[in-house]
C-alpha cells in the first residue's frame, strides 16, 4: 500500500524517505525544501548537543565535584575582597565627613 501526500494527493512508494536532492527538489516547494533544510541543521544541533551530554556525564562525579569545590574557593575570596573594599570606601568617606565637620566647627570657635 502506498503512502498519500498531503500536498499534492499524488501517491507516495514507501522507500521515498531516502530521495535523491534532484527529485527532492521537483517533489517540494523551495519553502518545503528550505524547511526540511533547518530541520536537519536541527538534527545535527541536537546530535552535538547529546555528544556533550554524554561527554560530560561520562566524567566521574568526585571531579566534577573538585572542580566546584576550587571555583567556590576563588568566589569567596573575590567575595571577601569586594566586601573590604566596599568598607575601606565607607570607612574613607565617613573619615572624610567627619574631617569637614571638625574643620567648619574650628571655624566657628575662632
């Protein structure tokens, strides 16, 4: 039995999955053409994308695990060092504040 295209009713033999592009080309419209296209850049995305998953779940655990572990210890120091700058800043400005407060009351006693 024989398969129906949708498009153009005509008969379809069932080894038409695997066309050459010439009659592929005769058989579709340029949209048809231009979508089976992206369909199979598509494929070939998902197909790199599952080579990386399996990559990456090949690597044992603990590694993974090592490897975080480092990247915290980097985070926290960053984290610390940001935090002591914001302080000294704060510190600097109150030391600022509190030098033009002394100087205008210096001014008014004299």
């Amino acid at each position: 039995m024989a398969n129906i295209d949708v498009h153009d009713a005509h008969p379809v033999a069932p080894s038409s999955s695997v066309l050459s592009s010439e009659v592929m080309a005769h058989l579709l419209s340029p949209v048809e053409q231009d979508l089976l296209k992206e369909y199979r850049q598509l494929l070939s995305n998902l197909n790199t994308l599952s080579a990386e998953l399996a990559k990456l779940a090949s690597v044992p655990t603990p590694e993974i695990l090592d490897t975080l572990r480092v990247l915290e210890r980097k985070t926290a120091i960053v984290f610390t060092l940001l935090k002591a700058s914001v302080y000294s800043i704060f510190l600097q400005q109150q030391l600022h504040d509190d030098d033009g407060a002394l100087m205008t009351a210096e001014g008014e006693v004299q």
